[in-house]
C-alpha cells in the first residue's frame, strides 16, 4: 500500500467515526475526493487535500484525537508533496 493509499484510508476512517461534527467531515471528504482524482496532478491534488485540511485543524468542535489525525495526515502529505 503506498503512502497516499493510506492517507485515503484514514481519511476514510475519520469519515466514519461518529463523534466528528458534519461541517468537518465535509471538508475531510473533500480533501480525500481531491486525492482520489486521478484525471489531476498528483502535486495539485495534495495541494488541494492540505489546504482543506489546514482550515478545519483549529475547529474548536473537532475532537482533540481528530486533530491529532489530521495533523499527521497533513505531515504525510507534505512529505508526499516534497518527494515530488
């Protein structure tokens, strides 16, 4: 599995956990939707996942292990971005 499968997959993870409000899942969705587009640039498409992620990580609504994973998951992504 490479590395931006498991970012998808713990996207995926978040999006099913109950505790986490809509508005946030939303942009989760987003961002995983970004990923997932195949018809894009691989650095645009990371590009798009960060910045949706960056505007929900101080949601004061976001359960605190939620942001923990987000914030590992932009960390995996930059590191993605920079292998570029």
């Amino acid at each position: 599995m490479s590395n931006l499968e498991s970012v998808i997959k713990l996207l995926g993870e978040i999006l099913e956990d109950r505790t986490v409000p809509r508005n946030i899942k939303a942009m989760i969705e987003q961002a995983k939707n970004a990923l997932e587009d195949k018809d894009s640039d691989l650095n645009l498409r990371l590009s798009t996942a960060i910045s949706n992620l960056d505007e929900i990580i101080n949601d004061p609504n976001m359960p605190m292990y939620t942001r923990t994973q987000i914030c590992n998951i932009v960390s995996m992504l930059e590191s993605l971005k920079k292998e570029e």
